[in-house]
C-alpha cells in the first residue's frame, strides 16, 4: 500500500511538470468521458418523459382497431360503426366509447391550398384523449349537436397559414369545399403509437366529419375505462364482443403497455447507436493518453535506466508509469463528470424542458470508463518502459 501512494504522488508530480502535455490529453479523455454521460442521461431523461406521458395520459384508455396491424389473409375487415359503439356501451358497463375518423380532404384559404389530414372527433372524445387547445376553446358538444362547421387548427398548420398562430382563430378556412370556423388551435400529443400528431391534424365534430367523408365508418375507437385495473378485462370483453356481432373479421387493440414497450425498444436502438459513436470519441481519447505516454517513456530512458541500476524491478517500472495513465485518465474522467453535468442541466432547461437528474451509476461510469482507459492506454508504453536494458538506459541522454 506504502509502494502505490509512492507510486501515486511521483505520478502526479511527473504530471504536473508536463503540465501543457497532461492537459492536451486529458482534453480528449473529458470530451469522451463527458459526451457519454451526457448522452446516456439525456437519453434516460427523454425515455422517463415520454413514459410518464404516456401513462399518465393513456392509463385508462384502449384503442380498438378493425383490421390485422398485418394482412395476413386470414379473417376478414369489418369497419367499425355506431351500432359496434353502442353495443360495446351496453354490453360493458363502466366504460365511455370515442369514434375516431381519419380521412384526407382539400383546403383552401386565400391563395393557400392543399391537402389536410382531417380527424372526425366528438368534444368529449377530445377531452378524453387528452388533446391541448393553446388558443380559443375547443367546439363544445352543443355546437356538435347543432352540426356547427367548426375546426380545431394542428399548431403547425396554423402557423404556415398565420403569424402568429393565434391570429387563426375566427378565421375561415374551406374544407372539402365547404367553409369551416376555426374556433381553437391545438399542440402536442400522438395517439397511442404516435402515428397522429395534432400539430399537423384538423378536428372536426363527428357530424360534419360523416358529410365530407359521407361515411359513418370509424377508423379506431378509444374505450375510456373509469379504472385502470379492469384495462385487460375491458379489452378481453370488447374484442370478444366484436367478434360476436361480426363473426370471422379481426380486431387489434392498443394499451399504454405496449406503447410503453414500444418507446423502450426504439431508445434501447438509440442508445447502442449513440454509444457506438462515443466509442470513437473514446478511442481518439485513448490514443491522445497513449501517445504522450510513448513519449514520456522516450523522454525519460535514463531515470529508467538508474531506477533499474539501484534494483528497481520490471514490475516498478511498470506499475509506475500504469498508475501515470490511470491517474491521467481519472483527472479526465472527473473533468468531464462536471461537463456532463453542465451539458445536461443546459440541455434539460433550455431545449428539452425536462428533468434530468445524474445519477449515482452515472458517476460511476464516468470514473470506470476513465479508469479502464487507462489501464489500456497505460499498458503498452508501461510495459514498453519496463523491457528496456539497464544499460542502454543509462547511456541515453
């Protein structure tokens, strides 16, 4: 133990009198160490976010599907229709069903013209599945009773159409040739699998919806349970129902279970992504500590060569100059802790708008990352230092 604090206070004076040369290599050790923790939290903070989303919106709600997610050629696809929603709501007490139709339709505004994603939507259904008005009020069930021609603006639409968003509300915008009041502009959220985002949706009541698809077909419903716990019994009992009023079709269901399994599986594929590209920035670290390693062994044959001649073994030389890349590596790896630390508070606050917290593991890996580079950047020029001759040690100069 007497030997490695030896060891480990002539190391960090043989740092510091090569000062300029330890900071370039640590440089390269803290953006490596740094730019992993910083990733890995950012990475857990954004996974823990959308989870808590998830679930806290969608704890109690089930989508149901008509159709396999993929054809099969097996059963067949029966469209869901108001005669499936009441059936469900008699046969299953305790639950509120939400027709969702999603079609495509023409707009006009101006000399503005396209194409728009339109999402048929009773007011209650919009309370239900958790879509946020930023400005106006989404239209009420009486406007829907009255076959009022409202619409709920995606944030984004309207701000390619106005500046600022806000502006749009009033405004009348054609679709599918007929006039519409926009009464509410909305942002942020997905259904279930994310495959609907409002920024980019219009919401129409249900009425005028069926008149400008001139269908009564439902692209999903959304089944409000009053708790939680009965999620799979629900699920169960509406599917099996569905079946029954239409035997041979298929249905499919979506939870926030497998919504939430689905958001692990795509950050898992993020993080080994992102952890692979670190790796380089590790590895051009470990060659910075490397090289001026090599060279601190050049530099310094000759004390080498005397430790040797006063009977410094092999194994002292060795684990000298490997405690000199450790301890190198370690001062990189508690530098770029505090930079990670920095990075994620600025990235937290200022763009993601979500808590990141460095956890105790981070700091860990932080050091053990530090300390595993230098043992294999440490390893060649110590043992390099250790097989040089007595001799030819001391007759260098």
């Amino acid at each position: 133990m007497e030997r490695l604090l030896e060891y480990t206070l002539e190391a960090w004076a043989s740092l510091r009198s090569r000062t300029l040369r330890s900071l370039l290599a640590i440089s390269g050790v803290v953006i490596a160490v740094s730019s992993v923790i910083a990733l890995h939290a950012v990475g857990e903070g954004a996974r823990a976010a959308v989870i808590a989303e998830l679930t806290e919106r969608r704890a109690r709600l089930l989508d149901v599907y008509a159709g396999e997610l993929i054809a099969t050629g097996k059963g067949r696809t029966v469209p869901l229709t108001d005669l499936d929603v009441r059936a469900i709501e008699r046969a299953v007490p305790g639950v509120t069903v939400v027709p969702v139709q999603v079609f495509r339709a023409a707009f006009r505004y101006g000399r503005h013209s396209g194409f728009w994603n339109v999402t048929g939507i009773s007011a209650a259904g919009a309370t239900i599945t958790g879509i946020r008005v930023v400005d106006g009020a989404f239209f009420t069930p009486q406007a829907e009773a009255r076959g009022d021609a409202v619409m709920a603006l995606g944030y984004d639409l309207a701000s390619s159409l106005f500046n600022p968003p806000a502006a749009a509300i009033g405004a009348r915008i054609h679709l599918g040739g007929r006039p519409f009041r926009v009464v509410a502009t909305v942002k942020e959220g997905t259904d279930l699998f994310g495959t609907v985002a409002t920024n980019t949706q219009v919401y129409i009541p249900l009425p005028q919806s069926a008149r400008l698809s001139d269908s009564r077909e439902y692209r999903w419903l959304t089944v409000q349970v009053h708790d939680k716990e009965e999620l799979g019994t629900v699920e169960q009992r509406v599917v099996t129902l569905l079946q029954q009023l239409h035997p041979g079709a298929n249905y499919r269901t979506g939870r926030v279970d497998d919504a939430v399994a689905e958001v692990n599986r795509i950050f898992d594929l993020l993080t080994r992504v992102l952890m692979i590209t670190t790796g380089v920035s590790l590895a051009v670290g470990g060659i910075g500590v490397t090289n001026v390693m090599l060279m601190s062994v050049t530099e310094r044959t000759r004390e080498i060569g005397v430790r040797r001649a006063l009977g410094g073994r092999r194994t002292d030389i060795l684990l000298q100059f490997l405690i000199e890349a450790c301890l190198l590596c370690l001062v990189g790896g508690l530098v770029g802790l505090l930079v990670a630390v920095g990075l994620v508070n600025l990235v937290a606050d200022r763009w993601l708008h979500i808590h990141l917290g460095m956890s105790p593991i981070s700091a860990g890996l932080a050091l053990g990352i530090a300390f595993l580079m230098g043992i294999a950047c440490g390893c060649v020029p110590a043992w390099r230092a250790a097989l040089v001759p007595p001799a030819e040690a001391l007759r260098s100069e």
